[in-house]
C-alpha cells in the first residue's frame, strides 16, 4: 500500500498560492467590456474588490454584472469576450495575497 499516491503529492499550478476562482453564476454570453469600444473591467494584474464588477454574463436579454466577491489580484482570465459560458464555470481565477 506504500505505492498509493496521495493528491496532496500532485505538484499545484503556482506552489504556495490558493487561488480563488471567480465563476459564473449562470449561463449566457461572456462580456469583458462594458461596450465594444471600451476596456476590459479587468485583466490580468488588475485589484479587485468583493463589489467590483469583472465582467457581464447575458443571458435571454438580460446583461447580469458579475462581481468579484473577494479581493485579489486577477492572474488568469479563463474565457473569452463573448464566448459562451455554463453555470459555475471558472472565469478568472485571483492570488488573494
């Protein structure tokens, strides 16, 4: 039984880091931006607070901000602009530190 790996061996994407992950709280069409011809909410490196907004999911119509609901710096955007998203799907992922 000595050759049974233990999860906890598995070496983790950033060692020493909990990452938080922002997901989709439904499903619809991914927005980055608020309008075409503006920025992105966030990217990579941008602070976050729990009432910052990080994107929009829309869905039959209906244009649902996301917020962070946590604090962090984003390190990974997971999804496109305008792709489409499923319930709980991972959309960024933020180092709390």
């Amino acid at each position: 039984a000595s050759n049974i790996v233990k999860p906890a061996n598995f070496p983790a994407a950033a060692p020493g880091k909990k990452l938080i992950e922002i997901k989709s709280e439904l499903v619809g069409t991914f927005y980055a931006k608020p309008a075409p011809d503006k920025d992105d909410y966030v990217k990579v490196g941008s602070r976050v607070s729990p009432d910052t907004v990080v994107c929009k999911v829309e869905a039959m119509k209906i244009f649902n901000d996301i917020t962070a609901k946590c604090s962090g710096t984003i390190v990974e955007v997971c999804v496109q602009n305008a792709q489409f998203v499923e319930f709980d799907q991972v959309l960024f992922r933020v180092d709390p530190s």
